[in-house]
C-alpha cells in the first residue's frame, strides 16, 4: 500500500515494469507524498476486534481531552471547549505498527529506525529508505520567528526536486505560531509521529496525528500548533494558481483509518498483468483539484507496465520493484521508503 502524489495531468508514453511481491503495496498519490518510519510502522493494524458496539470514537488524533484543554487555554489564557479523543489515544481502531505504550490516556509510539541507507537520487528517479529521514539526519532551522506558544524550534532534511514537485522531511518541537500569509505552493505530508492542529482563518481546527495525511492547498494561511512534536515526509507542488475559490481555503486531513480496505475500489485484476501473474488494485482518491491529485493505492502481488505522470509515493506496506526498461535500473522498495518519479517514466 501506498499513498501518491501526481503534480501533473501529463502522462509519459516510456513503460515501465513494476512487481509487487508479499502483501500489497501501498502509495499516496499527490505529489509522491509520504515517508513512513522504520519498515512497518505505517501498516494497518486492527486492534482487538475493532470497535464494540455504542462505543464512540472521536475522528480526531489529538493526544488527550486534558493534554487539549490545556493547550488551548494556554492559547486564549482561560478554560476550553473539549475535543473529544479515543480513551487509549488509538485511531479509530487503526494504527501504525511499532511499539507503543499508554500512561494517562497519552499513547507514546517507540520507533526503531533500519540499518542507515543512503538514497538513490537521479533523473530517473528519486528514491530514500526510511533510515534516510531519521531526526538525528535532519538539519537544525533553528527556533521559529513568530511563536505565540512555547518555543518551536524545526529540523528537515530534502530528497529531491523534480520540475514542480519537490519532496523530504520535517520534524519541529512543540508550540504554536500563526501563518497569515498565504501559502506559495501545494503541500501534502504524512505524519510519522507527533499531534498537532492546524486552523483555517475562518477558526475552523483540523487535527491530525501518527498516520494521517494532510493537504495544505496553495493560498491557505491560517495557524500551526504542534501539541507534541511532529515528524512527517512532506512532497510540495510549485504550481502557478491558486486552485480553490471557496474562502477561506482549507486544509485537508485524511485519517489513517481511511486507508483501510472498505474504503478503497476493487479495479478487479489487471488487463496488461505480465508473467501470468493477477495483480489486483483497489484505490481512492482523496483530492484532484488543478495539476495536484493525491491518493491511495494497493494491489496484490503481480507484475505490470506502467506509464509515470510526474509524481511521487510513500510505501506504507508491502515491496516494490520497480525496473525502468530505458536505463535497465531496478529499485527495491520497502516500507516506509519515499520515491519521486519524473514525467514520461
């Protein structure tokens, strides 16, 4: 499985060969979007039969109603509303695979990162493994310039650039700054760890956690909140226009439990399936608006041509191999890698 990122309505004509082996695999569609920690830590999980029933679960990440509350009052200097949140801190039954634990309804995930491998950069292709991103291999930026809460302070580190997308990573420490200009580009990333909150200029909140994916529309201004501190692979779309006409612009926050099987469309077996092989993929899409599309993609095992818009994917379960006919290069790909491909692959 995996989430991807299109940033162009351009398609090649190069083929390309893909096979997938094990489980699935999965992309998000935007702008090749997404990293995800150590190998598994992005897979479905379900948690002990699910939910029971009339039992609610909130649709939002946020750690705790305490951990909330007092954060927003920090904010306003006074009591605030609660958000309600799962009483283990889980998402709706769904979570990243790692090692986590509980204290005080805060749900605190442990990742162990692979062995260190560098990443394949080139014209053909983009390509880092999780250990790539790893916090200690970001770049101190230094404390942010505007902060009205605590001291945020980030670190990032750059995969690549290819024409109008352009993709990497993030992490930043806790606090909260407002962002009044309007955003220059498309953003669309996927949370590693962490818990924040970003609202709309209108005072609308979205809050996304551990396996969410977030889209930040080019024109959007609003402001961050990092609650705990987040670490996510972010892909960016440099396009011309602005896209939405609707004010204020929002953001867009698709939750891990989203991804799940009953939400995607079974497309049956491929047609061009190559080797007598049956590779069988379901998706959705979660936004197609201008020159940006973002989604998400799994299929079975098999092998198949491929023609590549420019774009870009973080594997979230499963292993790729993918075999450029033109230059006879084949990457592996396993979970938690992030790929860029340029148009025409």
């Amino acid at each position: 499985r995996f989430l991807l990122v299109e940033s162009s309505t351009i398609y090649g004509v190069d083929r390309v060969r893909m096979a997938t082996t094990m489980k699935s695999t999965f992309f998000s569609i935007s702008f090749l979007l997404l990293l995800l920690s150590s190998g598994s830590s992005l897979a479905l999980v379900p948690l002990g039969g699910g939910q029971q029933q009339g039992q609610h679960r909130s649709r939002t990440t946020v750690i705790t109603k305490a951990a909330f509350g007092d954060y927003l009052g920090s904010l306003n200097g006074g009591s605030a509303a609660v958000v309600e949140a799962p009483a283990n801190g889980i998402n709706n039954g769904y979570m990243p695979v790692g090692s986590y634990s509980v204290a005080n309804g805060v749900t605190t995930q442990t990742q162990t990162a692979p062995e260190d491998e560098g990443a394949t950069i080139s014209s053909s292709l983009a390509h880092a493994p999780r250990s790539y991103f790893d916090i200690p291999k970001l770049t101190p930026k230094g404390p942010r310039n505007n902060p009205d809460v605590g001291e945020p302070h980030d670190s990032s580190r750059k995969l690549a650039q290819m024409g109008m997308l352009r993709s990497g990573s993030w992490w930043c420490a806790e606090g909260g700054w407002p962002s009044p200009n309007a955003r220059a580009t498309t953003e669309i990333f996927f949370v590693l760890s962490g818990h924040g909150c970003l609202t709309d200029m209108d005072g609308a909140r979205h809050f996304f956690g551990p396996g969410d994916t977030v889209l930040l529309p080019k024109g959007w201004s609003g402001r961050w909140d990092v609650m705990e501190a987040i670490h996510k692979v972010w892909f960016v779309v440099d396009h011309l226009q602005i896209e939405e006409y609707g004010y204020p612009i929002r953001v867009l926050v698709t939750h891990y439990h989203q991804f799940a099987p009953q939400h995607l469309k079974q497309q049956g077996i491929r047609g061009d399936a190559l080797d007598d092989t049956t590779p069988s993929p379901a998706s959705s899409t979660l936004y197609d608006v201008g020159p940006t599309k973002v989604g998400i993609w799994t299929c079975s095992s098999g092998s198949f041509p491929m023609k590549s818009p420019l774009c870009g994917f973080h594997v979230l379960e499963g292993v790729l191999l993918m075999h450029n006919d033109e230059d006879a290069t084949t990457q592996r790909v396993v979970a938690g890698g992030t790929v860029g491909i340029p148009q025409g692959w």
